[in-house]
C-alpha cells in the first residue's frame, strides 16, 4: 500500500490506486482521483456517475452491475467509458472512493 495526496490529504490506496478508507473521500478527493484516471474536468454527468455509484455501494455494500449503473443514469456503455476512459470498474469506481469492484459491474 501507498499514501498518495488526494484533496490536500494524504489518503492509503491498493496497489492499483483505490482508497482504502473511503470515508475520507470527498469532492476535492475525487477530482484528483480523476486526473489520475485521465478525466481533466468532472461535469455534471460524472457527478451524476459518481454519486450515484456511491450510494448503491453505501446501500448494498458493493459497486452496481454496469445495466443498473447505465439504466439508472441514462448512458450508453460507451458514454460511461468516453467519461471514464479506463472504465467504470476501474475509472468510475475509483473516483467514487468506493471499494475495488471483485466482480463485473
């Protein structure tokens, strides 16, 4: 594990870059969580990924499947990935502060 500075503060991650302490995620966390994953400016519509991303996970403890994640927020697959170009598990999730997805989502 390594301490990187995300928001201004030093915050744990896995060896591919996820939280380990996802309560100390917040909004500037996740900006720099984007830059890392190669999203320059977080719009609306991340916001809405994340968000939503975050509460599934706070509700049912892990990530949703990638259908409920693209129904619930009204986006293509291929939406997801030009917003997240390395996906939603990896890109999407790791933004969102929540815990590495073990399964497809």
């Amino acid at each position: 594990m390594a301490e990187i500075t995300l928001g201004g503060k030093e915050i744990e991650v896995d060896e591919d870059g996820f939280m380990e302490e996802p309560d100390l995620w917040d909004q500037n966390v996740a900006i720099d969580l984007a830059k890392i994953e190669g999203v320059q400016e977080m719009t609306e519509r991340h916001w809405k990924v994340v968000n939503y991303i975050r509460g599934y996970c706070q509700k049912f403890g892990i990530a949703p499947m990638i259908k409920k994640l693209c129904n619930e927020c009204d986006l293509k697959l291929k939406e997801i990935y030009e917003m997240f170009p390395s996906g939603p598990a990896k890109g999407a999730c790791k933004v969102a502060g929540v815990p590495k997805p073990t399964g497809c989502v």
